[in-house]
C-alpha cells in the first residue's frame, strides 16, 4: 500500500478548478464512483492519481 501526503489529495474545490465543472458535478462523479475519493474526519478528498484516471477514462470513451 502506498502513503499520500496532503499535496496529493485535493478538496472538492480543488477539483472543481482541475476539471472546470461544478461542484454537484463533482459530487456526481464522487456518488458514480467515477471518481475515487476518500473521508478524512467529515472532509472529502479526492487523490491526484484519481483526477488522472478519471481524465484517462475519459480520453479512452472519447477515441
């Protein structure tokens, strides 16, 4: 298993900016399990490796 540290796990926000979407988009994403997203306490992060694969994913349906 693999250790993250803080700059590898983004907010909510953080990921609104990457992708250019909204945040119940985001959310959508996070509930699909589309993309992947942990609970620290009661915040939502979302690995960096996540934000990848899930642009990956898209590229891939898009060809």
């Amino acid at each position: 298993m693999t250790t993250a540290t803080t700059d590898e796990l983004l907010t909510v926000p953080e990921v609104m900016a990457r992708l250019k979407l909204g945040r119940s988009t985001v959310y959508d994403l996070i509930r699909s399990r589309r993309l992947t997203s942990i609970t620290v306490g009661r915040a939502r992060r979302v690995p960096v490796d996540a934000v990848r694969d899930f642009i990956d994913n898209q590229i891939e349906e898009a060809a």
